[in-house]
C-alpha cells in the first residue's frame, strides 16, 4: 500500500472549475482508493493505494476526463518522493525569505524542456532549484517581486498550464498529509 498526494491544477480558483471537496473524496473512494482526504479547497488530495503507479495515473486521467474535463494536468507523488526531494534541498529553503514556491511537474509534462527553459531566464533577486518533484523557487523581496524572472516570465511560459504550484507551507503540509 502506498500513500499518495495527488495535486490538482486550476480547480476552486476565482470561482472557477468548481469542485467539492466532499463529492471528490467519496467519488475517488468509489474508484477504489482508500483513505481519501483533502487538504484546503484547492486540488491537494491524499489516497492510500495498491494500484501500480502507471495504472493508477491511468485510471485518475480517465476519471477526470469523465467527470472533471476541466482538469488537464495533476501531479501525483508518494511520500519516498516528497522525503527524497526534501533531503536534496538547498539551504536557502530552510531560511526566512519573501515568497517561497514550488512549481510541481505534472504527469506527462516535457521536465527536461521547463528546466532548460527556467535556465535560460535572468534571475532578479530569486532563486531556483530543480527538484526531482518540481521547481522550487524563493523570491528574497517583496518589493522586488513583480522584477522577478518568476513574475515576468513565468507566466508567460506556455507550459505554465501544467504545472501545479503551492506555496512553502502547502509543501510542509503535503508532507505531513502524506506521512500519516
């Protein structure tokens, strides 16, 4: 049995793609996963499952694309994969900073071609790390922060829509989500 965060992009947001929490969780339970919890209205989903990986992101794609087709991108990550991204982060996450990010990769997303696009951009008082799950990025200043590569950039990107960002506290309790 694996425990499992799945992180969904772009529901709840601004009114939009509305989701019940409540709905989702007993939906994916009749789809067989077990232990089905949320955290905040925003796509953090946790699950214990059997079903092989591969299977699994299968079954969840078709699933959304009958009863969610609003929902393009997820990201889906086991807590061996959440444990292995936070030993291999640099310092600077664990300091005080402005904003702190992480820009999770989603099933199916082309990883090698946002870490070279990411590369490529000149940053302003920021910086980036690429993790095994996602880009993690700290913003030193708020008063710099529409200056950032992350700001200015970023959103641009055409592979901004999949990706599925939370903020450092989302992150700290995705792995507490993910440990119980």
């Amino acid at each position: 049995m694996t425990r499992y965060a799945l992180l969904v992009r772009g529901i709840n947001v601004g009114g939009k793609n509305k989701v019940v929490m409540a709905q989702l969780r007993q939906e994916l339970t009749e789809l067989g996963l077990e232990k089905v919890e949320t955290y905040i209205n925003s796509g953090n989903i946790f699950f214990n499952s059997i079903v092989p990986r591969t299977k699994l992101i299968e079954n969840l794609q078709a699933f959304f694309e009958r009863r969610y087709p609003f929902i393009q991108s997820f990201s889906l990550l086991s807590y061996e994969d959440y444990e292995e991204d936070l030993r291999n982060l640099p310092d600077w996450w664990n300091h005080e900073m402005a904003r702190k990010d992480v820009l999770f990769y989603t099933e199916g997303l082309d990883v090698d071609q946002v870490i070279e696009k990411v590369n490529s951009f000149e940053l302003e008082d920021e910086v980036v790390h690429f993790g095994r799950l996602g880009i993690f990025w700290g913003k030193f200043s708020e008063e710099s922060y529409y200056e950032t590569a992350y700001h200015k950039y970023l959103l641009k990107m055409p592979f901004y829509r999949q990706i599925t960002i939370r903020n450092a506290k989302t992150f700290d309790k995705i792995g507490q989500m993910l440990k119980n």
